[in-house]
C-alpha cells in the first residue's frame, strides 16, 4: 500500500506548467476551466518569448530553469508539456522534490524511463498522472462501456486508422521533432492516443507484428507505419498510421466487429458514432446521437475532464484514471512495435514477467 501525502481540502491546488509550446495551451484552458478548484502558479520554458507569453495569459510567475522553479514555486504538481524525451529526467527530478508529476504522452520513448519514473514516484510517494485525454471522449465513454458490458459478444476484429498530415514545417519548427531521443515517430508521437485505445477498451494484447517506413519527411523516425495484432480475448486487428495524408487530417477511427455488434468512431479525430448497431439494445443507445462533436483539433475536448480526475485524486476524493502503471501499458506497446519492426520479427507482451 503506497502513502500519499494527505489531501488538500482547504485551499485550491497549485499547479506549475514545464514547456509552454504547442500543447501547453490546452493545459492553461483546462486548469481556467476549474479555476473554482486549482490555479497555476508557474511557467517554465528556456525559450523567452513562449515562456512570457504563457505568463502574460495566465498571470502565473515565469521561469527560465525546472531546477529553480523547483527551489522557489510551492506548487502541488508539476506538468510536463515537454519534449517526450525529456519527460524522465524531469520527472524523477520533481518526484524526488516531493511534488506529483503529470506528464503529457507518450511518458517515455524508452521502456526503462517508463519504469524509472513509476519507481521514482512510488520511492518519493508522491502522485504520477500520464495524460490520456482522450479516453474522456464521450464517443469513446460509449464504445468502453459497450464493451466491459460484453454487448458485442466475442470480438472478432478491430481496426484503427490515423490517416492525418504534419508537414515538413512542423518538423522543422524545432530541433527535437522527428528525432528518436526526444520525439519518437508516427506511432508514439501523433497516434499514441490510440495506441492507448488498443489495450484500454479491447484488453490485453497476445502478440503483435508492425512495419515502419519513412516515406516522406526528412526526420529519423517513420512518417508511416502498420501493426498487426493479436489479443489475448482472440481477437485480430490492425493499426494503419501515417502523417503523409493530403492535404489535410482525414481520419481517427477505430472500429470493432463482433459476434452481436458492429460500431465504428471517425471522424477526425474519433468524435463522430458512425456506425452503431448491437443485436440487444441498452440505455446507452439515447446518448449516440448526443456523443459526436464537431472539432478541427486532433486533441480533443478531454484535457479539462482528465484534469477533474487529478484535482479529485489529489483532494481525497477519487482514484487515478490513468496513473504511470497505466500510461506504462501503452508504452509497452509501442516498444514492442518498434522493436519488430527493426528486427522484422512478431513480438509477443507482455516483454518482460
């Protein structure tokens, strides 16, 4: 049993934002929303002009250094909306503060970061939160509970699609994109999200096979991959991924065919029901037509919802959604990817007993 410090019932929650980039506004937006509950009291980033700017918006205090924000900010959590690469370091380096740590995805791009980082936390006891924003979806709420409910009976395929864009631009609007130590390709940048789907709604995974390429940009890492998939419930299914999508985001789906039903959730960025069809009906069928949104960013609408979760966790009031045991089972799914597709071989989880 881990002990966590006790909850914090008599003020609001204090939290301090590390990287104020590209993802960084969803954070800020999220934390306005339960201004009620929690403030954010620091920013930090090394680039001076994305560092004051996220300052003037939220009012917070800047800094230039992790290490002194660590010194000088009395902060409950520390964010971390940094390159991935940098995600273990820092993290461990907050844990041992004795401060909660919530990191953006992927956790890691390496499997022995991942573990180092739940190690550390669990060393110092304090909190880790891996963000997955997206399994707040009300789509994807819909196609969960379809599932832990057993409605499509025995699952016989399943299929995920990220068919999006991201242009040389974007690659080259910073040094650490496309590369593998702070980045990671396709699979583990742009499409970890439903990577996370693979094993959150549908279960454990037997066994995989993938294929990587890079077709297109000029970067380390794939622009485009393929996964094979077995689970362990029998179920087979792949993963289609690419960024080479013209002209623009096209499709972030995931379907899942069984003996008593069919569904499918597209759209961009899986917000829209578009197939939904069970042998048995159940109270659920109301909610379909109310579940899909209209949105032109891939991220989403969940980070304020995730960030509902952390504030309850952190007041006493509730478990984490998804804590770093979690945000390791994706993690280990995408290593497995890469390691068969470098060295051509199926990879069977999970890697280590």
């Amino acid at each position: 049993m881990r002990h966590y410090p006790p909850p914090i019932l008599d003020r609001k929650i204090r939290f301090a934002l590390v990287g104020c980039g590209r993802i960084a506004r969803n954070h800020m937006n999220a934390m306005r929303e339960h201004a009620d509950r929690c403030e954010l009291a620091g920013v930090c980033d090394i680039d001076p002009r994305a560092r004051e700017e996220a300052a003037g918006i939220t009012g917070a205090r800047p800094y230039a250094s992790l290490d002194r924000m660590l010194a000088e900010l009395d902060a409950d959590a520390f964010v971390l909306a940094t390159p991935s690469g940098l995600h273990p370091g820092q993290a461990i380096r907050i844990a041992a503060a004795g401060r909660h740590v919530i990191t953006e995805k992927p956790m890691a791009t390496r499997w022995e970061d991942g573990k180092r980082m739940v190690a550390a936390a669990d060393e110092a006891g304090v909190r880790l939160f891996v963000v997955k924003q997206n399994r707040r979806n009300a789509t994807l709420q819909l196609l969960k509970r379809a599932v832990d409910k057993k409605r499509f009976g025995r699952i016989y395929m399943v299929n995920l699609n990220v068919f999006w864009t991201r242009p040389d631009e974007y690659y080259r609007s910073a040094g650490w994109r496309g590369t593998w130590e702070f980045d990671g390709g396709a699979f583990m940048n742009q499409a970890s999200h439903y990577v996370d789907l693979l094993e959150w709604i549908v279960g454990p995974i037997e066994s995989l096979q993938a294929y990587t390429a890079t077709l297109a940009r000029d970067i380390e890492v794939e622009d485009t991959g393929v996964m094979s998939l077995r689970w362990r419930n029998g179920a087979l299914g792949s993963m289609n991924v690419t960024m080479l999508t013209w002209p623009r985001n096209l499709e972030g789906s995931i379907t899942i065919l069984g003996e008593h039903g069919s569904a499918r959730i597209g759209g961009v960025a899986v917000n829209e029901v578009q197939q939904w069809e069970f042998a048995q009906g159940d109270p659920d069928d109301a909610l379909v037509a109310d579940a899909s949104y209209q949105t032109t960013s891939v991220y989403g609408f969940g980070h304020p919802l995730y960030y509902d979760n952390v504030i309850r966790v952190l007041r006493g009031e509730a478990e984490p959604e998804t804590d770093g045991r979690e945000g390791l089972k994706s993690l280990e799914v995408l290593v497995a990817a890469y390691r068969s597709a470098r060295d051509g071989r199926r990879v069977a989880l999970p890697l280590e007993y």
